[in-house]
C-alpha cells in the first residue's frame, strides 16, 4: 500500500535529521558549505555523518527562484491564500527578524544564515543572496521553493530533491501551463514535504520540532490522513485565471495553512466537556479535554506554545476560585535553566523535562475541588488560552482566548 512504503521512508530520514544543526558556513564565503566543513563545535555522531560532501541546491545554490507575485499574476487565488498564510511570512516575519538579528549581533556563531534560513528564508539560500537584496528572500517560505521540489531524499543537510527552473512540479497529472512546464510528483500529497521543516533535531540531541515524529507514530498515517488533508482544505477558487486558461476544477487547495495561530482550527482541536457535583460544601469539578482534531499534540511545534486551561467556579459570593492546567512543553538548557525565548529552545535547549501536550485522539480526564458554601447556585466554566510568545513575554501575555464551556449548580443541589 502506498502508505506502507512512505512510513519506511519517514523512518530512514528522521534519524539523519540530526545532523541538520551541525552545517557550519566558513566565515567570509557562507555560500558554499560543504560537508567537509560542517563539523560542528562540538565533536559527535553527528560529525561521522557530517563528513559526506553535502550536495544541497537549498544550501549550494544555484539559479535562483521567481517571486511569489510572479506566479500571483496567474495564481491569483492560490496567491492570495498563501500571502495570508505564515509561510509567506516566516523571512519578514517581525517575530523571526528580531530573534534572528540578535542572534547574529550577539553570538559567535557563524552558520545562523544556514541553520535558520534553510527553513525560514529557503529563497535566500538558494540564490545566494546574503545580503537579502531580492525580493524573493523575504517571501520565506514561497510558491517557487516547494513547487521546485521534486521529492525528498534520506539525506538530512539535502532533504530537498529540487528542479528550479521552468519546471513547476505540483499534485495534478493534467496540468498543461503555457509559460513553464508542469509536472506531477506524489511528494505533494505526503506528509514528507512537510518534514524537513517541521520536525527538527538540534545539536544537543533535543527534538525541537517534532510534528513529522507526532503525526507519525498518531493513528492518523493508518487512516490516510495527511498533513495537507487538514491543512490544506479544497477551498473554492481557479487554479489559474480563467483569462489565461480555463480548467474544469473549481476548487484549489487552501494555501493558507491555518494552524495554532487560528481559532476556528483550535476549537475544530480541542473539544471541552465541563460537569460538576456537590459534595456537602465541596464542588467536584470534571472536565473532559480531548485533542479530537489535531494530527500531532496539541499544541505542536515550538516548545513555547501552551494552552491553559482555566477552570473559574463562582458560588455567588463575588469571590471566584480559580485553578488551571498547562498544555506544553518545558526545555531546559544546559544549566538546567529553563528556556523561554526561541533562541535558548534552538541553540541551548538541551532537554524536555514536562510534556504533557495531548496527544493525537486521546482524552484526559482532569478533576478539581472547592470549597463552596451549600445552598449557593454555583458556575463552572472552563475557559482555554493559546499561548504563543517567542520573544520572551511568555510570562506576562494572556494568551488567545478560544473556547469556554460552564456548567451550573442551582442552590442546594446535590448528586
Ligand atoms: C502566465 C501564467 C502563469 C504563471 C505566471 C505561472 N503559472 Fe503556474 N500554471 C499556469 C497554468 C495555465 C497552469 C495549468 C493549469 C491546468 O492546466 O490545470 C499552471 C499550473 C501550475 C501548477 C500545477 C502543476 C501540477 O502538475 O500540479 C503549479 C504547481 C504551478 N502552476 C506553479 C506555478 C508557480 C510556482 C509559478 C511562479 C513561479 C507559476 N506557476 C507561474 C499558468 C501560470
Ligand atoms: C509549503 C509548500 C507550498 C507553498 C509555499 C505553495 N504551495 Fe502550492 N501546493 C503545495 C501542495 C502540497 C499542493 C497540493 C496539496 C494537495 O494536493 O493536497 C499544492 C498545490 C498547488 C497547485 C495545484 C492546484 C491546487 O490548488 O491543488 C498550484 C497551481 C499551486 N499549488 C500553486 C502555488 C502558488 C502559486 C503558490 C504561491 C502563491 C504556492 N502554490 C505555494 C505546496 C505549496
Ligand atoms: C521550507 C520549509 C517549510 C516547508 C517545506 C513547510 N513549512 Fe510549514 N512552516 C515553516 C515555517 C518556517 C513556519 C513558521 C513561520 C513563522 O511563523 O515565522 C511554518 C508554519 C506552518 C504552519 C503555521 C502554524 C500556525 O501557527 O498557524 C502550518 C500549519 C504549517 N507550517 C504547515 C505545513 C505543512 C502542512 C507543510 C507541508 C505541506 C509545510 N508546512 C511545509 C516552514 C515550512
Ligand atoms: C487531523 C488533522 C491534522 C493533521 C493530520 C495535521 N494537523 Fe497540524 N494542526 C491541526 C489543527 C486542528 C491545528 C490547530 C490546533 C493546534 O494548535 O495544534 C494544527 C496545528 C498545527 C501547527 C501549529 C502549531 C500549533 O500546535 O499550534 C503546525 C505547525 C502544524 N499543525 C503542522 C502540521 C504538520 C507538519 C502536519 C503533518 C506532519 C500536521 N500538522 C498534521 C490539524 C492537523
Ligand atoms: C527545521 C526548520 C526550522 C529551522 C532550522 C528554524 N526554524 Fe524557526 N520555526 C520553524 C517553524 C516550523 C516555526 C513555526 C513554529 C511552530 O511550528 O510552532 C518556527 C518559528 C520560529 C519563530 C517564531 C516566529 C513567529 O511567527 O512567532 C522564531 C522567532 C524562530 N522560529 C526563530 C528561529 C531561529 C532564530 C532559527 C535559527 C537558530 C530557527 N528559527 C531555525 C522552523 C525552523
């Protein structure tokens, strides 16, 4: 079966992923990194590996890739889709600028461009252009760098198998464009696309992203149901401006790629049940909370998303109690210190020392008590915040708020 032959795959690249951290540029000519050069720092396993000549276009470079509005000239709903989506934003991003800035001021380190610009910028790299003079590199994650991948290979500093140029490879067997060349590859409808980018080893052996490794070890791979499945919708829109070319399918597929950062996709996540009892003057709250709609944990991606679970119970007394719980990670670096900025989890982080994310499909039941006097109608309500601040504010930020559920006791009511 099709999937049987994908998940070998999937196993043959994670392990290599490992070595993704330790390419180094050599100072003055971040252009050419070869694999002769990328021992890191650090003597390890890694270095083994890393002794392999890396033939990388993404890292080599080469003819460099065709701006967005380029192909938005013809594209124009699959454009305006993507512009929305955070791929269009992961190079100019003012999150990613400021952590990426900092880091090449203030660390020594001389391989950031190729560490964090392989997934952030891929356009820059791949046209050589360091001093982010084209466009293209600011589009970050672009039409043309995915639509030049041609598959993905078990080779962690080379992953992409890329054709830039007049060929545009996508997921349809009868395209026929007029000004380049279309040709069909199954990578687009795999989740190993996906995964050079979204699953991430660093050199201290900590899975910084893992939602390739999530999804995949979930019972969605045995269900057919791939990353694009969920994040990439058939939503209505042309293919291709009819003035250029008339096809039959009235639907593209969403571009947008909403994630953590939409809450219509938190709540298709997230499902909430809320019951309480009384017990004499205590209140038993119940809640049910299950990841019923999430491919990998919820949350996914960088240690520094959380959800909070806030669970409120006011007895009328104009004093409500309160108590939570945290859906997330905790990485700590190497002194133990526990890493709250996106610069600490990528370069230090060292080790997961709390994950208690939900896992895809399961339900958890948490339970909470208070003390309320009898004979006082009683509300419950659940409330969940999306927490996602990387440059550090973690701490202090109230989060999105996205779902709320309550239940009631009247007065006296007792199970
Ligand atoms: C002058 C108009 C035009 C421009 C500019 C253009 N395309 Fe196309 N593209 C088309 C047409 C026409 C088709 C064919 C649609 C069909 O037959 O279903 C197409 C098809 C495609 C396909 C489908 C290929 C497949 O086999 O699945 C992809 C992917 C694609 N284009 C990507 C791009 C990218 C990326 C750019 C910018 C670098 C771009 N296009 C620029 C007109 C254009
Ligand atoms: C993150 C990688 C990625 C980026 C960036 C991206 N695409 Fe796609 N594109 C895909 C995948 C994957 C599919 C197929 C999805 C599926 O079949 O489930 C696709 C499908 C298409 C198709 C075929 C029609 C359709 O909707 O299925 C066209 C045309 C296309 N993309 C053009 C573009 C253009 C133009 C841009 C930029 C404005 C762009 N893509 C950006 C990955 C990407
Ligand atoms: C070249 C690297 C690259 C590829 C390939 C790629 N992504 Fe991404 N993706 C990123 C980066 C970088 C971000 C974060 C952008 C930012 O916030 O600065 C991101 C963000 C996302 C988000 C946004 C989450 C949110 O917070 O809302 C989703 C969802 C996503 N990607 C899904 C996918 C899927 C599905 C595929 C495969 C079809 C894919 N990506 C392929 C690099 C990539
Ligand atoms: C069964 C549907 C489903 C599948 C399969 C799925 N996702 Fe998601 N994903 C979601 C939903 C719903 C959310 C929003 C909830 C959340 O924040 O986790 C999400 C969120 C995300 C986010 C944002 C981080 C976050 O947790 O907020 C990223 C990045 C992402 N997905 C990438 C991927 C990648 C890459 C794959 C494939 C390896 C994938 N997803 C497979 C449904 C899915
Ligand atoms: C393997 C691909 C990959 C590499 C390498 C990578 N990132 Fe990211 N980065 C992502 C993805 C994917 C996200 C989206 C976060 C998520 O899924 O939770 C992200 C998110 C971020 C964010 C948050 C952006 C926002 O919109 O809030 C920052 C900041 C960031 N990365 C900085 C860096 C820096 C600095 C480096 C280099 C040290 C780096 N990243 C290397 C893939 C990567």
């Amino acid at each position: 079966m099709r999937l049987t032959r994908r998940t070998q795959i999937a196993v043959a690249v994670i392990p290599l992923l490992a070595a993704f951290a330790t390419v180094t540029a050599r100072a003055g000519s971040p252009a050419v990194v070869r694999g002769d050069q990328a021992a890191s720092a650090k003597g390890s396993a890694t270095q083994a590996r890393a002794a392999k000549p890396a033939a990388n276009q993404a890292v080599r470079g080469g003819k460099a890739l065709t701006s967005a509005e380029e192909c938005g000239r013809c594209h124009q709903d699959i454009y305006r889709y993507w512009k929305a989506s955070l791929h269009a934003q992961a190079a100019d991003d003012t999150r990613f600028q400021a952590v990426f800035v900092k880091l090449k001021d203030e660390s020594a380190r001389t391989d950031l461009d190729q560490l964090c610009l392989r997934c952030h910028a891929p356009a820059l790299l791949q046209g050589q252009d360091y001093k982010w003079e084209k466009k293209v590199s600011w589009e970050g994650v672009t039409c043309d760098f995915c639509h030049s991948v041609r598959g993905i290979r078990a080779d962690t500093k080379a992953p992409f198998v890329l054709d830039v140029g007049q060929v545009k490879s996508g997921p349809l067997r009868d395209a026929q464009p007029t000004v380049h060349v279309a040709r069909y590859a199954d990578t687009f409808s795999s989740s190993m696309l996906c995964n050079p980018c979204h699953q991430f080893t660093n050199e201290h052996g900590l899975d910084v992203l893992s939602t390739y490794d999530e999804w995949q070890s979930s019972p969605y791979p045995a269900r057919s149901v791939t990353c694009q499945n969920c994040h990439m919708r058939n939503t209505s829109g042309k293919v291709v401006d009819p003035k250029v070319k008339r096809v039959a399918s009235s639907s593209v597929n969403l571009h947008e790629m909403p994630g953590g950062h939409s809450i219509t996709e938190l709540n298709r996540a997230l499902q909430a049940v809320i019951a309480s009892e009384r017990h004499g003057n205590t209140v038993d709250v119940t809640v049910q909370v299950s990841n019923r709609g999430a491919g990998h944990r919820l949350p996914t991606g960088s240690p520094l998303r959380s959800i909070v679970m806030v669970v409120q119970v006011d007895g009328g007394t104009g004093k409500p109690q309160t108590a939570s719980r945290t859906y997330g990670r905790v990485v700590v670096d190497e002194n133990n210190q526990e890493a709250t900025d996106e610069a600490t989890v990528w370069l230090r982080g060292t080790r997961v020392v709390r994950d208690d994310r939900l896992a895809p499909t399961e339900r958890r039941v948490e339970k909470f008590s208070f003390q309320m006097p009898a004979n006082t109608p009683v509300r419950a309500v659940a409330k969940f915040y999306y927490h996602y601040s990387p440059t550090a504010a973690s701490k202090t930020d109230s989060g999105m708020p996205f779902l709320s559920v309550s239940s009631w006791l009247d007065a006296g009511a007792v199970k």
